[in-house]
C-alpha cells in the first residue's frame, strides 16, 4: 500500500490507467470461448480399478463477465454430443449411441449459469443448468481466474479452469454391466474438467 501511495506531498493525485485497474475490474464485458486452446473433459471410473478420461472437441460459448459484481456475469456453452473421444473408437461409439448420450437425437449438450458468487480475489463459485438428453439438473463448478493476457494476434484473452463431479444416472445416463469379479464396469461418477482460453468480443 505504501508504495501505491508514495507521491511528491505537491503532486496532484494520478490518474489510473490500465496497469492500475484490478483485473476483476478489468474484465468486464462479452467473452467468447476459443474451442482450439480450450478443453472440456471427463473422467469416469472404468472396471473399478482404473480411469477412461475423455474429451469433448466440439464447443461453443460466451461470457458475460461483470468484474466488479461477479454475481451479475453469465455462460452460456454448447457442447456437440458426437465430438466427444476416449482413444477407443468401439468406446467412443458406445458413449455416443443411446446407451449413453443418444447423440443421434439429441446432438447438444449445454450449460447455463444462473449464479455466479465470488470466493476470494481469483476463485469464483459458478452454479447452472446442465442439460444432457433432454434432462437438464444444477451443477455447481468450482472456478479459478487463472490471469488475462494478450495474444501475438491482438486478442485480449482471460483463462479460467475449474471441475466438478455429477453423477450421471441424473441425467438418465444409467447403462452399466455388472463385473463377474464384482462391482460394475463403469462408475456413476463423473468428474468434469475445464480449461478455458476466452477471447474478448466487447
């Protein structure tokens, strides 16, 4: 705080420029996801002893994001059901008929927020609907501003990364085969991991 204040007694007051502005301040206004240097994953227990972890490479999404009263921001993502990959393709099919996510009819996933509170200076608590085959039911993500920068190519961006865990018979999701050893082939719970590079709109 010292430092911040030390000026010359006859000095007038500077005004703030940029450098000085918080970075909560500072983003403000319409954000847009960059799919190519974003990621939305899953993890789900496999067999009961090992994890398939996976990835959804199709998506869309925008923020509002009100720096100074976190609790007025949004997002809004869409997610393309058939772009989700494991490394397997007999799996990856799996997933995508309707057993699992049924991307046949009903190609999108998405997300809302419908409340946004701030945990500290760069942790924010984001709750929204989740909305998969047609079922959406609130989840509650953990997120992290993880700082702004800008790009080579102009672009003001602001990175955040958080998770949750769901469990997916919420959302009708309830396939599974019972393991002859005991216990079940796959695990109810699913842990969502997101890694998002925004680029400002306005």
């Amino acid at each position: 705080m010292g430092l911040l204040n030390r000026r010359r007694a006859t000095a007038p007051t500077p005004a703030a420029d940029s450098a000085s502005v918080p970075n909560t301040a500072r983003l403000t206004g319409i954000w847009t996801i960059d799919p190519a240097h974003s990621s939305i994953a899953f993890v789900a227990r496999y067999a009961m002893i090992t994890k398939v972890r996976g990835t959804f490479e199709d998506f869309d999404g925008r923020l509002y994001l009100d720096g100074e009263r976190p609790g007025r921001s949004t997002a809004d993502v869409t997610i393309k059901a058939a772009s989700l990959h494991t490394r397997q393709k007999q799996r990856d099919q799996h997933l995508r008929s309707a057993d699992f996510f049924h991307a046949e009819a009903h190609p999108t996933l998405s997300f809302r927020s419908t409340s946004v509170q701030q945990l500290s200076a760069d942790t924010y608590r984001l709750t929204g609907g989740l909305s998969i085959k047609g079922v959406t039911r609130p989840v509650v993500l953990d997120l992290t501003h993880t700082g702004t920068a800008t790009d080579p190519f102009g672009n003001e961006r602001a990175g955040f990364e958080g998770s949750t865990t769901v469990d997916r018979t919420d959302w009708g999701l309830t396939w599974n085969s019972v393991l002859e050893t005991g216990g079940v082939l796959v695990g109810e719970k699913v842990k969502l991991e997101l890694d998002v590079s925004a680029v400002r709109a306005a």
